[in-house]
C-alpha cells in the first residue's frame, strides 16, 4: 500500500511537469504564430545568441603578433626584393 501512494504521487508528479512543458510549447507557438500574422520576424525581441567558446576566439592576443598592412613590415618586404 505504501508502494502505491508513492508510485501515484510520482505519477502525478510527471504529468503535472509534462503538462507544464506542453503549456510553455503552447505559448511559444502562439508567439510565434502572432508574430507571421503581424509581419514580425521570428526571434524579433529576444536577445541574440551567444557566441560559442572557441579555442579560436577564447586565445589571448599575442603581443608580438604582427598585423596585415603593418607599414615596418612592407618596408622591410619591400627592401628584400
């Protein structure tokens, strides 16, 4: 008897958090079905994505690093030649 309280109570337990997810799909539907009826584009409000982390944009900028264009480089490219 004990087993079933807990079982019903679990029971319970889940389709309460299912029909909460079905209600927050329910309203982003509608959302976004109000949005195409208004001419609004999809994701019009919300904050933009973040961008992931990288090793490319997480490395540190190197001091020494030297940048295209950079006018000592070209003159000394230049007097090789």
């Amino acid at each position: 008897q004990q087993r079933a309280k807990i079982w019903a109570r679990e029971k319970t337990q889940k389709r309460e958090e299912k029909d909460k997810r079905k209600e927050q799909r329910r309203k982003k539907r509608s959302r976004q079905h109000d949005l195409l009826r208004d001419g609004g584009e999809l994701g019009e409000g919300l904050e933009p994505a973040l961008q992931p982390r990288t090793l490319e944009n997480t490395r540190e900028e190197e001091p020494t690093r030297v940048l295209e264009g950079d006018a000592e480089i070209l003159r000394d490219e230049a007097d090789d030649e």
